[in-house]
C-alpha cells in the first residue's frame, strides 16, 4: 500500500459515496487507475465494505463496551446467544484477561441496562465491565 492507496482511503472513509472521478482529481491519477486501486483494495479485503452512518432521529441513544469475564471457553456459545440481540453490534475475542468485548447501541440507558443483565445471566459468566461511550472522534 502506498501513498495514494493511503489517500484514496482516507477519502473513502470520509465519504464513501464520493465519486471515483472527485478521487482522481484529489489524489492526481486517471480515473481508470483509481478504479483499479479501489478494486485491487477490495479484493485484498483492505476494504471490507461500504456503510451508511445512520441516526436515530428520536435521540442520539447511548453505546457501550461491555468486557465480559467467563469461565472455561465458551466464545462461540456466547456469540451465538448475542446475535439474538439488535442492540449488539460487534463482538470481539481478545486476548489479556478480558474474554470478550462487545459493542452495544441501546436507545436509552434503561435498554442498555436490559441487555446488559440478560448476559450477565449468561451460564458462566463472573462479571461484566461496562464503558459507555461519552465522545467519540471519525477517523
């Protein structure tokens, strides 16, 4: 990857809907070798995919890091129990002494408090960490 990759993802991520065209002109190559990059991008799973950022028209809601603390292995049970879950929004192994790490968007806090005490009443689980998000920044 090198300095235009670097660029045309930077302005990918900053609109992903900006046309191939608008990135030639930015970035200072053809729009055929732009093409190219973007599809030589997506092949090599660089770029994973294209998403819409959606609010909430009713309110901004609330997110949360849950760290959740189990014994013996159970990752692939507990992913399967958290897709039950629309507020669930990613769920990552990680190493260190946490097991697991899920992001939550909830409506309000009262829901984010509903779903957090229905994985605490996951089998094996011995404690929940919670991180509500109060800031975050685009990249």
């Amino acid at each position: 990857m090198d300095k235009f990759d670097r660029q045309i993802i930077a302005l990918l991520r900053e609109d992903a809907r900006i046309p191939i065209s608008q990135i030639a002109r930015v970035v200072n190559l053809s729009r055929s070798a732009v093409g190219e990059r973007v599809r030589q991008l997506e092949q090599s799973g660089v770029i994973r995919g294209y998403h819409a950022q959606v609010s909430d028209p009713a309110g901004a809601g609330v997110k949360a890091y849950l760290e959740l603390f189990y014994k013996d292995s159970r990752c692939l049970e507990y992913v399967e129990r958290l897709r039950g879950f629309a507020e669930v929004r990613q769920c990552c192994g990680i190493s260190g002494e946490t097991d697991m790490l899920v992001l939550v968007e909830a409506p309000n806090m009262a829901r984010l408090s509903e779903v957090r005490a229905e994985i605490e009443r996951f089998p094996g689980i011995q404690r929940i960490k919670t991180h509500v998000v109060v800031q975050e920044w685009a990249m």
